[in-house]
C-alpha cells in the first residue's frame, strides 16, 4: 500500500518573511498525517524551513541540485550542501529546468546519482508539451525520459524514487489533464518501472501527478489508482488551499 504523498514547489516564490508566515501556519493546518507532504523551496529558505517544520513531520525538498560534487560552479548548489541542510527530497528535471536551462535526461540521471548516493530523496518529472500531446507522441516522450534519467540505477539506489508526472501544458495554465489522462500516463510509468527495475520498485514507488492541481480537482485525481500524490506549484503558496489539497479524503 502506496502512503500519499503530497509535495509543494514553490518555484521562485516568497522572501524570508513570507516563508516565516507560511511555515506558522501551515504548521498549525497540517494535520492528516496519513498523507506524506513536504514543501520544495528556494534554497535561501531551506535551512529556516527545517527548523521551523521540526516535530510537524512536514518534511522540506530543494528545486533542484549540481551534478558535479563540488567544484568551481559560481552561483550553484552541491549535493552536500543539501544535506548540511538535512534536506529530504529534492525535485530533479522540473520542465521549467527542461525548458529554460537546456537540462538534459543525461543531466537528470547524473543528478539523481549524486542524490541517492547521499541519501536525499529525488522528485523526477516528466511529462510532455502540447505539440508532443496533439501529435499523440506523449507515452514515447516519457518513456524514453523514463528510460535515459534511470539507466544504471538499482533497486537499492531508487527505493526512495518519486515520479511526478506533470504536463507541460497543464502546468500554471489553468487547465489539468482529466483524472483518465493521468491515471493512463502513470499507468504506463509503473509499467516502465517494472521493465527496468522490477516489481518491488513498480509497486512501492509513489507516482504524483503535477499541472494546475487544486482543492477542487484533487479528489478525483487521488481516485484513480495510479495516481499516489501531486506535485503542486500555485497552490501551494497559500496554506490554506495547499492544507485543502492534503484533506483530499476529508
Ligand atoms: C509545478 O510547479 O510543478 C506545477 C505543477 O505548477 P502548478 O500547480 O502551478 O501548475
């Protein structure tokens, strides 16, 4: 049995004090702990939300990690500063990483190993764009980012793995795919999972679905058996309606 797991991105949201006000209140909402959550935040508020979430079970993620261990990098972040943070998941391979800094499925895979090599939980998205949809292209482009993101990994390595399924053209648009669209794309994930890695990790690795979810769309999509949890950017940013997310079966 697959437990929920629920996730926050903020993406490039929120100063220090709007991360300060977040973290007391959604400390006092969260309350359904038979749901996972954890919210992926900007960096410069990583170490604050750790401290500030201690006993809640509220867990916090990074938006994304280097792939080299250290090095002269100017401006980025190495796994090992994540875990001097004690961070527990990270997001890896977002679209918005995709699209506006060129990563690659190559990078993807680099970044995961860096990540299960040091104990921080991956969130790896995929999801295709809307030409890909329309030209009825979208179960090869996420198995083939399936496929290049998790060669050479072993069950051990990915026992933690996440999968977040996210549209592109669901994502901030507004529009989500029907609660059918992302059960079958899960479905088929699942499936490449047990290709590649077996039953142990098709079955207990928790599949979310991603683009545009909201307290009014959650219920449905948290029916369908395939789907295990969401990634959830805008809604996200408010306690309140990110707290309604996690009360799905309420
Ligand atoms: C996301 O940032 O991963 C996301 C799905 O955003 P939104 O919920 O705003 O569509």
């Amino acid at each position: 049995m697959r437990k929920p797991f629920i996730a926050g991105n903020w993406k490039m949201f929120k100063n220090k004090g709007d991360a300060k006000r977040f973290a007391e209140e959604f400390s006092k909402l969260y309350q359904n702990k038979a749901v996972d959550t954890a919210i992926c935040a900007p960096f410069v508020h990583l170490e604050y939300l750790k401290e500030a979430f201690k006993g809640t079970g509220i867990k916090v993620g990074a938006q994304n990690v280097h792939h080299m261990p250290e090095g002269a990098y100017t401006g980025e972040i190495s796994v090992g500063m994540l875990k001097s943070c004690n961070v527990d998941y990270c997001i890896i391979g977002h679209s918005e990483r995709r699209q506006y800094f060129g990563e690659t499925n190559e990078d993807v895979r680099q970044k995961i190993r860096q990540l299960v090599d040091n104990g921080i939980k991956p969130i790896m998205c995929v999801g295709e764009n809307l030409e890909e949809r329309e030209k009825d292209m979208q179960f090869q482009v996420v198995g083939r980012q399936m496929s290049e993101s998790l060669v050479g990994f072993t069950i051990s390595d990915l026992k933690d793995l996440t999968i977040a399924y996210e549209p592109i053209w669901a994502i901030g648009t507004g529009k989500t795919a029907t609660a059918e669209q992302a059960n079958e794309m899960c479905a088929l994930i699942r499936g490449i999972l047990d290709g590649m890695l077996g039953e142990y990790i098709a079955e207990n690795t928790r599949i979310q679905y991603g683009g545009s979810v909201k307290p009014g769309n959650i219920k449905e999509l948290m029916a369908q058996p395939e789907i295990d949890g969401a990634l959830v950017g805008g809604a996200s940013l408010i306690p309140e309606d990110f707290n309604n997310i996690i009360e799905f079966d309420k």
